[in-house]
C-alpha cells in the first residue's frame, strides 16, 4: 500500500513523499500520521542543517621528468 502526501514549509515550500507500508499493515491512523510527520521533519531537518563540504585538495603538481636506465631525471627550469 502506497499513501502519498505531502506537507509544505512556510520557508521552504512543498515536501512530497510517500509511505510504502504490507497491505495488512496494522498502524492506527495517528502512527501513519507520526511517520509522515517524522519524514518531514527529517527533510526539514536535512535542508536547515546540511552536512559540512570538505575542502577539495589541491592537486599536487605533475613533476615531468625523463628515465634513462632506471634513473629518474626531473625536468629543470633554466
């Protein structure tokens, strides 16, 4: 059984979503109430607070260089 809905936020406007619950579910029409509201507040929740990004790090520069027999030659600026 499928129960859609849908609640709106004075700030962040509309939230749609839907209860995926066995056919012979046995909740009572408050605890669906009390999944819908906790699945609101979880986005509500989730759109106030979102997670701190990470600083990208910064690529460490391509060394060119040259092999002969093994050794390694880095390229010299002159």
């Amino acid at each position: 059984m499928k129960i859609d809905f849908e609640r709106h936020h004075d700030k962040w406007g509309k939230f749609a979503d839907a209860l995926h619950l066995p056919d012979n579910h046995t909740f009572t029409l408050a605890q669906i109430e009390a999944m819908k509201d906790e699945r609101f507040n979880n986005w509500v929740n989730a759109v106030e607070n979102p997670p701190p990004s990470e600083p990208v790090p910064e690529p460490e520069p391509v060394k060119e260089y040259i092999e002969i027999n093994g050794v390694k030659y880095v390229k010299a600026e002159v």
